[in-house]
C-alpha cells in the first residue's frame, strides 16, 4: 500500500509537529500518528490534510474528502491517484472515483461480427465459374448472403448474453422483489396459522369444560331444571333459616385462599347450579359480582357467554384477580348478605390440600 501523496503540493494545513499531511498529532500519545491507523481507508475518497485535525485536538474539517473528477481511490491508497489515459479505441470501461480507466491491449479489441466474416470467405473461396454458369452463380451469392444478412439480424436480436449484460440491475431487482414477496406470504401463512391454533385451544378448552360439568349433572343426577324447582318449593329449609356462617364453616376453611373454590370441582359445580340461574325472587351471581363493585355491562357480557363459560367462574376469577388477599371467609360473607347461606354451606365441602391450610 503507498503511503506517500501522488503529487508534490500536499502539505501539513493543521499541524505544526507533523510534517506529513497524511498524519496528526495524537494528544494521548504526544506523536504523528498515520491517519489510516485511526480512520480505515474509503473507496472514493481520500484524507483530509493531518485528517483535519490541529495538534490540540480540535477538528477543522471531516477526516475524508471525496476524489476529484480524474482521480480515483480502490480502497488501497491513501490519496487519490489520477486515472489512466485510454486512447478512445482502446476504452473498455471509463474511470470512476472508485475504479481506475480499463484499456485493452494490442489485438484484444476486436470486433463481434466473426459469423460474417467466416461465412464471406467461404462464399469466395468458391471455384471460377464459366461464363455460362455466371447468372446462376450471381443469384447463389446473392441467396447466400441474404441468409447471411438474416442470421446476423437474428443472432444480434437473439443472443441472450447481450440481453442479460444489457440489464443487471433489473434481474437483481427483480429477483429481490420476488423473495421479499414471497417471505411476506410465508409470514402472513404462518401469523393466521398461528391465530387459528389459539383460538382452536380457546374453544376447545372451553367445550372440555362443559362437558365437563354436563357429565358431573348426569352422574350425580342433579338437572338443571330440578335446581330450579328446588329453589321455588325451599327444598332447603333446615339451611335458610342459619344466620351465622361460624355455624358452616370450620375457621380453617375460612381462612383457606379465594383459589381454593376453583381447585374444588365438585364445589364449584355445585355453586354455578345454585347460582348462575336466572329464578325469579332468588338472588344469584348478579347480585354476587355487583357486591364486588362489578361493572353491570360486565356482569351483562358474562351471561351473554353464558353457553361457553360460567359467569360464577368468570366473577370468582375477576375476583381473585382484583383481591388477591380474600379468602374463603369473605366470599362466605357476600353470600349470606344476599341471602345465599345455602351456597355458604356448599363451601363447607371444600377439600384443602396442606398448601392451602
């Protein structure tokens, strides 16, 4: 790699203790230090005088400064070095800012046109025709090289190397264009797939668990509509009239977490037939949530998916989210002041694990 300037009028503009342009005064170091050690070389450009840098430091210009017309810079120099000098028959390629003038040597520049020529020679190399067989041998010249004529037509319309040197830039275009539009279908595939596995799951787990509680009403053989009736004929007579829930429920089961219902399938099926039907005259799940502070268009919305998900289940979650400290103690308390001491009972059949207690 040169290191030395291609012309001798470069000198040092901003530093007085560095002689070469090509280097400035490091403060850290108190030396010349190259420029190319601190800044890598830049195709197309070259370095400002001691890389516009004063020896305290201060910067007077930007490190580099792109090639004038009529020189270049590979990436190999530190300056930029003055273009070759092609006579215009020998130009293969003009020089840029970043690559030299490109000239062809002596017989290398010749021309394309060789079918036409090999195909002349071998129409004239024909033997002497007699002076009656002259007309017929005008016209066979004359056929042969309107075929000729054709080819070469043909060929120059035709070759695919010139129509792909022709256009680079719109292959690589096109190409890219391409790729891009299909990663794009790719991702938008993969995004709906996606999509349609979660909502799969959703509804899925929503229908295992109304079958779930369709099978639990079938083996304990507790309808729906008999919870109704057992409601409106006050089956339970011996728990309506218990006013304090210390007499149903033991302190450890008031004490367990809020959680603990939702652990208890048992329980909580028991509950969401006791309190998700709409029974004139009873009290069910929308006098629970509203004791919660529950929004009414939220209450509204639960029982509107009703078919897909218990409304008792989506308050009692709602619930542990919104008071993560309650217990089953305080939703013992919001049943029995709505008059719900029957549900208040059910609570007494939680089964605690030893985490809960």
């Amino acid at each position: 790699m040169s290191s030395n300037p291609p012309s001798a009028f470069r000198r040092s503009n901003y530093s007085n203790r560095c002689s070469s342009p090509e280097e400035y005064w490091s403060v850290q170091g108190n030396r010349c230090v190259q420029c190319k050690i601190r800044y890598p070389i830049k195709p197309g450009h070259e370095f400002s005088s001691n890389c516009g840098q004063s020896d305290d430091g201060g910067m007077h210009e930007v490190p580099y400064k792109k090639c004038s017309a009529g020189t270049f810079n590979n990436g190999n120099f530190i300056w930029c070095h003055p273009c070759s000098i092609c006579p215009s028959s020998k130009l293969l390629s003009p020089c840029t800012d970043i690559s030299d003038s490109s000239c062809c040597g002596d017989g290398d520049c010749t021309s394309e046109a060789q079918p036409t020529t090999t195909q002349s020679t071998v129409i004239t190399t024909n033997p002497p025709m007699t002076t009656a067989s002259s007309k017929s041998y005008t016209e066979t010249t004359i056929f042969s090289e309107t075929i000729q004529s054709t080819y070469s037509a043909k060929t120059t319309q035709t070759d695919p190397t010139t129509t792909s040197k022709s256009y680079p830039h719109r292959d690589k275009l096109s190409v890219t264009t391409l790729a891009a539009f299909t990663i794009s279908i790719l991702l938008c595939a993969c995004l709906l797939c996606l999509i349609y596995i979660i909502k799969k799951k959703k509804h899925g787990g929503c229908r295992e668990m109304k079958k779930c509680f369709s099978e639990r009403r079938l083996s304990n053989h507790v309808p729906l509509a008999d919870s109704r009736e057992h409601f409106k004929l006050g089956i339970t007579e011996d728990i309506k009239d218990i006013k304090d829930i210390n007499d149903l429920l033991s302190p450890e089961i008031k004490a367990a977490p809020l959680q603990s219902v939702l652990n208890n399938m048992d329980v909580v099926e028991e509950l969401v037939l006791l309190l998700d039907p709409d029974i004139p005259g009873v009290k069910n799940t929308r006098h629970l949530a509203a004791s919660c502070s529950i929004p009414f268009t939220w209450i509204n919305y639960a029982y509107s998916m009703k078919d897909s998900r218990s409304p008792l289940i989506a308050v009692l979650e709602r619930v542990i989210a919104k008071y993560p400290c309650w217990n089953v103690g305080h939703l013992a308390d919001l049943l029995s002041n709505i008059g719900r001491n029957d549900a208040v009972a059910v609570l007494g059949k939680l089964y605690l694990t030893a985490m809960e207690v």
